[in-house]
C-alpha cells in the first residue's frame, strides 16, 4: 500500500497533535480562534462530497483537512475517518483506543466553520490510505459522533463477538452502551465491514458523552481529557486484547 507523506510512524506516539499544531502554525491561525463545529450532529450526515476525489478538488490537504495514520500488528485497525472538527473528539478516542500496538487511521476536518461539508458517508469513505488500512486488517473499529444529551455508546456493525465483548466490557465500567436501528452499521459497504474478513464494529458515542470525555470539544479542550475518557478508552483496550480471532463470526449479511 503506498501511503502518503502526512503518515508517521507508531513508534511516535504524538505524531497526530504535533502534525496538526504545525499545520496551525503554518495558517498562522491564533489558538484561541481555532473552532470546530461543535454542534449536535444529525442522525445521518451528508457532506458536500460523495467521494475523496470530489473533495480533493475543492480542499487542500494539510489546510482543510489531514490524514494521519499508524500501521500495527495486531490485525486492528481503528479508525475516525470523521475525524478533527467533522465529529470532534473521535480522533482523540481512537488514538488513544489503538496506542501503539494497532493500526490507526483518522481522515480529520481542520476548517475554522464548515467541517461537515467534509463528512463522506461510511458507506462511499474511499480515501485510499483509509481504504487500504481497513482492507489490510482482520477486523475494524470505528469511532463517530452523533447528537444526544444523554451519555450513551449506540454499537453496530458485523462482528458480533466483538460488539458482545463490548458491550459487557462498557457496562461493567459504567457506560450506557445498545444497539439502535438508526445505527445498524452492518452494510457491507459500510468502511467499519471492509476489513479482509468483511467485519467491524462501529461505536456511535452521543454528544454528551464525548463532552464528559473532554474539558469540551474545541481543539484545545480536546487536550484534556476527562477520567471518562481513560475509563472509555481502558474498556476498549481491555477488549481488543482479550479478544480470540477464532471466536470470530459475522453477522448474516443484510443491507
């Protein structure tokens, strides 16, 4: 897979914050103007563009948008590829939720207002280095944000043993988390199911919980995160690293 100059290596934990602080200094944009669009989201989202290239036409890559990545070993690959400003927080999460040992991806919004325009759908996400990091793993997961005062986790997606280790890993660390009919997630054109077993999961985290993750969800809040946060990123870690390739099993396919 060629991957493109804005990646770094997993051996450099801080590669994201630092790529984006630098991008700041390059736009000479002064830190406490720095928005995102911290709104609640929309159930369902749809950008400007239906696909990467559309939207490589009209925004510029290290000023409207980055794309930071990570390569690891242990078959995840964790992924906000409506990252940055597009659903703010989702970044940080997974970030911290693949560390040093699983592969990362994140397709980050940097617009000042805007971000949303950015938002391509999971199921058209065509970017190639997320693509091909997705079809590289065994099994994928997918941090979003969706609108919700209440502090919830809606999961979905194919890998049911997965979604079950998840849901008992948040309930026994206190989180909220179900499964919603509005976010189903087991389209198999949907990015968290393009990985080479056509499985994933896709975590839904509501606006209040995200908010309760982080002093608040502008770019520089997001540099504090919460005890919540490192409860929510503990429980993830803990299942990915119990987790038995060979009690692997997808959902029967259905659109």
């Amino acid at each position: 897979m060629n991957l493109p100059r804005y990646g770094f290596a997993p051996s450099d934990p801080g590669y994201a914050e630092r790529d984006v602080e630098k991008i700041i200094m390059i736009k000479n944009i002064n830190k406490k103007q720095v928005p995102s669009d911290t709104r609640s989201y929309p159930m369902c989202i749809f950008g400007k563009y239906n696909t990467f290239e559309q939207l490589q036409e009209k925004e510029i890559q290290g000023i409207d948008y980055q794309i930071v990545w990570q390569n690891g070993g242990s078959g995840f690959a964790i992924m906000a590829h409506h990252g940055g400003g597009i659903e703010p927080g989702t970044t940080e999460i997974a970030r911290a939720v693949a560390g040093a040992d699983h592969s990362f991806y994140s397709f980050m919004g940097l617009k000042k207002k805007g971000n949303l325009d950015l938002h391509i759908t999971s199921r058209q996400f065509d970017e190639p280095t997320g693509t091909g990091i997705a079809n590289d793993s065994k099994t994928i997961l997918t941090f979003h944000g969706c609108k919700g005062k209440e502090e919830a986790v809606y999961i979905g997606g194919r890998d049911i043993i997965l979604k079950e280790k998840l849901k008992e890993s948040f309930e026994n660390a206190g989180f909220s988390v179900m499964e919603d009919t509005r976010f189903p997630g087991v389209n198999p054109k949907n990015i968290c199911n393009r990985s080479s077993l056509r499985k994933g999961v896709q975590l839904e985290i509501t606006a209040g919980l995200r908010n309760a993750m982080f002093k608040g969800l502008m770019v520089l809040n997001r540099k504090g995160p919460t005890m919540i946060f490192y409860q929510f990123v503990k429980a993830v870690r803990n299942t990915l690293s119990e987790y038995r390739w060979t009690e692997s099993k997808c959902e029967t396919e259905r659109l």
